[in-house]
C-alpha cells in the first residue's frame, strides 16, 4: 500500500509533509503496523505440549513443597 503525495506549486516542505501525514493516518497505514508489530507466530504443537508438561509438572511440585511445610 504505497502512499504518493507530489509537490503542489508554491506549497512548502511543511505541508507537503502534513499532506502526506493525514494521507498515511486515513489510509489506515500506522494501524495496520500498530497491529502487525507485536504478532508472533504460533509454537508447533510439540513445543506448546512440552511447555504445559512443564507447567504441571512445576506446580505438582509446588503443591508438594507446600504441603511439606517449606
């Protein structure tokens, strides 16, 4: 999604830039990169097994250490 602002006759370098802000604001640009900049990709299911195997496997000995008093 490429944005193109030229330069009018007699316009400044300011508002040229302000132009082409509001042209990237209504086109939706910084939104969609907001969005996109903290997406991660999904763990095999492998991985995302061990990891929950690991979790139980932790909190069963937590629970064990608890009730032993330590």
């Amino acid at each position: 999604m490429a944005i193109e602002v030229r330069k009018r006759e007699n316009e400044t370098a300011s508002s040229m830039l302000y132009r082409f802000s509001k042209r990237v604001q209504h086109g939706g640009v910084v939104k969609e990169a907001r969005k996109r900049q903290f997406t991660t990709r999904t763990a095999n299911s492998t991985k995302r097994r061990a990891a929950a195997l690991y979790r139980i496997e932790r909190q069963t000995e937590l629970q064990k250490t608890k009730k032993r008093g330590k």
